[in-house]
C-alpha cells in the first residue's frame, strides 16, 4: 500500500503519542499495559527506523511478563530490520540481549547462538560508530587468537583429493631421463651396500577429528585478525576439491545453528 506524503505524516505524529503513552506505562510499572501500548503504536508506524524501539521495547515488556516465545519472536523481527539495525547498533545489540535472554529461558540453543551472532556484531558496530556504552551483556568469552588460527589451519589442510577419511596415494613421478636402450649397459661402479631409498610417505587427509576439536574452541564465524572465518575458507576449500563432496561444510555445520559471517564496515 502507498500512501501519500501527509498520511506519512500523520501516522508518524501517531505513532509517536503511542509511543509516549507506552513508555510512560511502562515507567509507571504497567507493563500489560504498556505491552499493549507497543503493539497499538506498531500497527501505525510505517518506517523500519521507528518499529526498531518498538519491537525493542516490546520485547523487553513480554521478557518481564515471561512471554519468552513472544518475546523471542518478535525481536527477531526486530532483528531482521537489517538498514535499521546497522544504522542504530545500540538499540539492535539491546534487542539482541533481549533475544539472547529470551531463547536461554526457552532452551532454544539454535536460537541462542543467532542472537550471540547478533550481540557480538552490533557490539563491535556499536564501538566503531556510537562510542557508546554499550548495555552490559553476559556473553560467552570470545575465542583466542590461536583458537581461531588452529581452525582456520585445520580447515586449510583439506587439501587433498580424497575426502576427509581417505588416504591419497603418491603419483609416481615419470623418470626425466629414460633409456631408450632396451639392454642398459651395467652399472660400472656398483655399489655391493646399496642404501635403499625411502619409500614416499602418503600424503593422508584432513583428520575430521582435528577440525572439531578446533570448532570447540571456536566458531565457524570467528574472525582472525584478518577477517577471515573458517566458513569462508571451507566454502573456498570445496569448491577447489570437489571430492570432499561437501563433508568438510557439513562438519562446521553440525550443530545447527546458523553462523554470521558479517563484518562491520
């Protein structure tokens, strides 16, 4: 639906009085109230700028009231305001606390890590646009430095054409100066001890086993100082051998939960 520039207009005025009124419920200990303040002053408010505190605020009500599935879902629409949220990162990292405590309280794990995801993302946004104080947030450590080279490594090994659990065997190599004599001449100076060289050591595969243990120390998503995240280089990795048919994604891809391969600009 288009609406004109006045319409616009007025359902902004009327968006902000309900948003007014619902603040001032909530300050007032009503959170029912105020609940149903949010959601009236949502069905008016037509830009994603203005629904963002909203849906916050709303979230934030349905969390005191112990709506966690409520809560949970409406701040990830909250979340999914992607121009909104990049351009206000406090408010997102406030509705992705919010998610985060919404998800726990369900045991949503899957859920949880998104909004970890989301924290982690819009608080680094949030220091390099606002330098605000951020809301205090109980968030998992972040990975060292080495736990995130030891993945990217792991990941990097799979460098071979048999697949995470095979072994790749030795090409022989073509003898660079042939003899086309079919009767070679012996050797005139052999040698009775001859020392028998090594035998060329196959070259094995990536042990799957090595990548996750890496992966419990950190994630898919984890940046190193380059900025570069394990998922990226698995996605690279198979597309240059095939023959991991898609094993070695899967495997940074076990538990489930989605990854965030963002980086703030």
């Amino acid at each position: 639906m288009v609406r004109s520039y006045q319409e616009q207009v007025t359902l902004t005025v009327q968006e902000q009085l309900a948003r007014a009124d619902a603040n001032g419920l909530f300050k007032q200990g009503d959170i029912k109230g105020a609940a149903a303040a949010y959601e009236g002053a949502l069905a008016v408010t037509v830009l994603d700028e203005n629904r963002l505190p909203l849906l916050a605020n709303l979230g934030l009500c349905r969390l005191r009231l112990s709506e966690f599935a409520a809560a949970a879902e409406g701040l990830a629409v909250a979340l999914d305001l992607g121009v909104a949220c990049y351009a206000a990162p406090n408010l997102a990292l406030k509705a992705a606390g919010r998610r985060l405590e919404a998800c726990q309280q369900l045991g949503d794990e899957a859920g949880a890590r998104a909004a970890i995801a989301d924290c982690s993302f819009f608080l680094q946004r949030s220091r390099e646009k606002c330098g605000l104080a951020p809301p205090k947030l109980d968030l998992p450590p972040e990975p060292s430095a080495e736990a995130v080279t030891d993945l990217l490594m792991a990941v990097g090994g799979a460098e071979d054409d048999g697949g995470l659990n095979e072994v790749q065997e030795p090409h022989p190599h073509p003898n660079p100066n042939p003899n086309p004599n079919p009767n070679p001449s012996p050797n005139p100076n052999p040698n009775p001890n001859p020392t028998p060289s090594p035998s060329p050591t196959p070259n094995p595969s990536p042990n799957p086993h090595q990548v996750r243990r890496s992966l419990t120390e950190a994630k898919p998503e984890s940046l190193d100082a380059h900025r570069m995240h394990a998922l990226a280089l698995t996605v690279h990795v198979e597309c240059m051998r095939p023959a991991l048919r898609g094993e070695l994604l899967s495997l940074l891809l076990e538990g489930g939960a989605p990854p965030d391969a963002r980086v703030p600009a």
